[in-house]
C-alpha cells in the first residue's frame, strides 16, 4: 500500500502502537480501539499522542534512514558487509539514486503514520473533557511532531503533499504537491503553537521526560529559521533556548552514555526501551538499531557490530589536533580502548569505525536490546546556530563567543579577529565535527547558499555525480504509479 493511502486509509484504528502512562514508550493492546469509542478519559488521550511518537523510531527515519545520510553526505561509507550489502544507500551516497531506490520510499513514507497520528490528536483531543492543562500539553505535542514529521520531508523532498486532518473514506485519497513554501508555513504555525502551549522540560517527571517541550519546539522553530535564512528569528528564538536553562555537558561524551540520556544539553531525543519486542525488524521494535549497525565488524566489541557507517579518511583530517570530540565519535589506530578492548583498524575499509553511539555488552547483551536514544536536537547545534546567523548579518566579533562556548570544551583554543567568511567555514565546520553522525551534516550541505556550497565540497571529496538535482530526492515511483496527481522532482 502506498504511503498516501496509508495515510487516508487507517482511521479506523486511531493509534496502531500506543503506550501506556506509566512510560510513554510502551505499548498497550489495541483490541477494540476506534476513534468511536477510544477518546473517552485522559488515559485515552495519553496513549493517543503516545502514539505519534512511535514512527520517529522506526527504520524509515531515526532507526535507520536519517544517520544514513551522513553516508551520502560524505561522512562515512556503507561498510557493512560490502558487496550489495546496504546497496540502496550506496548507491544514494554516490548520487546514482533512481526513482525505485528502496532507501527514499523509506524516507518518503516514514513521516506520514506519525503526521495521521498528530492529525488524529488535534481533531479529537480539544472536544474531551479533560484536565485543561494536560489537554494543552497534548496538543503542543501534537503539534511540534507534525511540524517535526513534515520539515524531515520538506527537505528531502520539496514539495509534498499537505494533509492537516485525518482522512476518512470520501476524501480526495490522492492528494498533489503542495508548494513548499506552503509547508513551511504549516510547520512554522505548529511549532509557534507548540511553544505556547508546551511545559518546561523541568516540569516533567522521570516518567513523562522525553516528550516535546517548550524548549524543543523553540530550538527546532530556530532551526527552521535557519533553514530559510531568516537570521534574525534564529538569534530571537537561540536567546529564548537560552533562558530556558539549557547547557553543555561537561564532557562531550556525556550527551552519548547510555545512563545519561535526556541530559541538560538535550532539547530533544528520540527514546528507545531497549524492548524489541517480538521482531527486531518490526515496527513495534523499540531498541536502538544504532550499536548492532554500527560496531565493528568481526570484532566482538558490542552485541551485533556489523560494521556499517565507516568513516571515511577525509573525515578524519577535518578534525583539529587534540579535539576531544575525536576520541568519543570514532574508533582509530591506538585510540582509547573501549570496554577493556583495543581497536584493530583492520576491522573496517577505512581504517576507522564509529564509536558515538555503541553500547556495551554489559548494557546490550544481545544485538536486539540496545536502549541508547537518537540526539536529535541539543544546545551545541542551537549555539552553533546563533553564531551563523550572528555572522551572516555582519555581526562577526558577536558570533566568536558561542563558537568558542563550543570549542572550549573540545579543548579547543579560542578563535578571534576572523573576517566574515572565514567565520562561516569555521562554523560550517564545528557544525561537521560536533554533530557528526546525528543525520545533520546532509542538511547543512542542501541549504547554505542554496546548496551550492554543499555541491562545491561534495566534488572537492571525488562525489563528482552530485548535480543540482540531487539536492532534493525523486519522488518515489511507487507513489507515482498509485497516485498520478504527484509529480516528479526536476531532472529524475
């Protein structure tokens, strides 16, 4: 079934994998669940908007997809087993992506469940008579993941089709494009709703910590703005992120331990369980794909370790020397030992493997119980944000300071007197070591100066089928095929 028609055609389930309160990852059954009779009690709208969570940590986006395209952004390659191992990836990262590739179906399909589910929340949650402040909180919620769901998609694809409300047999169930600067309004609406309406993360309970909050919505509204370079509203809402009380970790490596997750400097990250249920593979899995994927291959350093996302040499040489940050991303020749063992580079193409995210046996025993969360947002990316919209407005000598917060504790010296431009290749920089592997870089490449700048260095590192097509992905053919009201992305 195509992903449209997943969309419209699920309504008589309202939450296909909900959860109940007590932790809001979990699942509950869903034996005679409708939306005639489900929204009922506040448990009800709970597990509702429970469930509109869920699809950000399936394979089509967090488990899988969006920190592979640090492979196409030049990052790392597949590794993995080689051969046709992760051959639809491969063949993204060398920019000879077709319309049938399986690895952009994912990308274009993993968004719309969670986008019926928020939809579902805002038409049903406002009528039940419920504790108004918990109504809010819903419904802020709501709000920040359909603008979440959709700004994944406008940046993959352009323009996409627009849905606001749940559809039910009747409605139009093969929807066009709508103009990206239309869903852009959208998400900006639904974010700056989601910022009034959401708590403080300090206001939550151990229980309830890992759901949107007011600081969440504000630092991806400010990421938005960037995007659209709109730089004035980036250094607002970076003040307003401020005040909120948000920090650095002391130690870089602190935002990736396991018992640290949800820490002072995350605005927000996706949460797994180390649960996976009854498949691995299924899309009730609630363990991280990220240590099995991506510890060494051959090596029995993690449960799995199957050797994917490699990085690659070029990456390695943009690291300044004695950046701290190195030796908590990647696994090199003498490195630290991890777990009491020693790296041997023979375990990888390139002679290195990713070290950010692995957990260790003690934590993950087996392959399909890692509980490590995917970073999504965290104060580093909001200060590194300020400091490029300080700069693209001439602000030069200003944008040092949250450069240098960053750099500091990289153990990194301060930088001062650059010119402009040379500020930018700094920040663009630290943006590339500090968020390596957290599915950032690719976006950067696609937005400053209108990609060009991304294009510019994809060639500088051999990645010479990259064209101006490529800054966006083909719409699916499958999509197409089953709905002829969406077109084609140019050149594909």
């Amino acid at each position: 079934m195509n992903t449209i028609k997943n969309i419209l055609a699920v309504t008589v389930l309202a939450i296909l994998a909900i959860s109940c309160s007590d932790d809001f990852l979990d699942r509950a059954p869903l034996d005679s669940i409708n939306t005639d009779n489900y929204y009922q009690t506040e448990e009800d709208a709970v597990n509702a908007i429970n469930g509109a969570y869920q699809p950000l940590q399936w394979p089509k986006l967090y488990n899988m997809r969006m920190w592979t395209s640090d492979i196409m952004a030049g990052n790392s390659i597949v590794g993995a087993g080689g051969g046709d191992d992760g051959r639809e990836t491969q063949d993204m990262a060398n920019f000879v992506t077709t319309t049938d590739n399986p690895g952009v179906l994912d990308l274009f399909r993993g968004p719309y469940p969670g986008i019926l589910r928020s939809n579902i929340v805002l038409e049903k949650i406002p009528a039940m008579d419920i504790d108004e402040s918990l109504k809010n909180r819903i419904l802020g919620e709501a709000h920040f993941l359909r603008a979440h769901y959709y700004f994944i998609l406008v940046r993959f694809f352009g323009d996409v089709p627009l849905i606001t409300e749940p559809q039910v047999p009747g409605d139009d169930l093969r929807p066009a494009r709508t103009d990206k600067s239309l869903v852009y309004d959208l998400i900006i609406d639904d974010l700056t709703t989601a910022k009034e309406l959401l708590p403080t993360k300090s206001s939550y309970s151990s229980n309830d910590l890992g759901r949107a909050t007011k600081g969440a919505a504000t630092g991806l509204l400010a990421k938005v703005y960037l995007t659209l370079g709109e730089w004035e509203n980036v250094i607002s809402l970076s003040n307003e992120v401020d005040a909120l009380g948000y920090r650095l970790n002391e130690n870089y490596a602190d935002n990736f331990d396991v018992y640290n997750k949800n820490s002072v400097e995350s605005l927000f990250e996706v949460q797994y369980t180390g649960d996976a249920g009854e498949d691995f593979w299924s899309n009730e899995n609630q363990a991280s794909w990220l240590s099995t994927f991506q510890g060494p291959r051959n090596s029995g350093m993690v449960a799995g370790g199957w050797g994917w996302n490699q990085p690659t040499q070029e990456f390695i040489n943009s690291y300044e020397a004695n950046d701290l940050r190195k030796d908590a991303t990647v696994f090199y020749e003498d490195c630290p030992d991890f777990d009491g063992q020693k790296y041997n580079p023979a375990y990888s193409i390139t002679g290195y493997n990713l070290r950010k995210f692995l957990v260790t046996k003690a934590v993950s025993a087996t392959y399909d119980n890692s509980p490590m969360n995917f970073p999504v947002l965290r104060y580093a990316d909001v200060l590194l944000m300020k400091a490029e919209a300080l700069n693209e407005l001439n602000r030069t000598s200003e944008a040092e300071a949250p450069v240098n917060e960053v750099r500091e504790r990289a153990g990194l010296i301060a930088i001062s007197g650059k010119s402009q431009s040379e500020l930018k290749e700094i920040i663009l920089n630290e943006r590339r070591i500090e968020l390596a592997f957290e599915g950032q870089r690719w976006f950067d490449l696609v937005r400053v100066d209108s990609g060009q700048w991304g294009l510019d260095f994809l060639h500088s590192i051999g990645k010479v089928n990259a064209t101006e097509k490529h800054l966006l992905f083909p719409i699916p053919l499958k999509e197409i095929e089953s709905n002829p009201n969406l077109t084609q992305n140019p050149g594909y």
